[in-house]
C-alpha cells in the first residue's frame, strides 16, 4: 500500500503528466457533450417548420 501511495505521489508532483491528464480529461469530457448532443433529441420546433424546406 504504501509503494502505491508513493507512486501516486510521485504522479501528482509531475507536472508534465499533469497536463497531458487535464488535457485527455477535457476532451473526453468534449466528446461526451458532443456525443449527447448528437444523440440527443432536442429538438423543439414544431412539425410543420420542418415541412416548408
């Protein structure tokens, strides 16, 4: 336990690795939003708008 603990120390000190996990970290965050609004149906308009194009 305590070589575990050291190695997340060592982690959380590294300041490169840092960045690069905030970086993955906002984009996987991105990608999630993005794919809800792709799957999401949040459209609100009303059907006959859709019928006039």
């Amino acid at each position: 336990m305590k070589a575990f603990m050291n190695f997340t120390k060592k982690l959380e000190d590294h300041p490169r690795l840092q960045f690069v996990l905030q970086t993955l970290g906002f984009y996987v965050l991105m990608m999630v939003l993005f794919l809800y609004f792709m799957t999401a149906n949040l459209s609100t308009a009303p059907k006959f708008v859709y019928s006039q194009f």
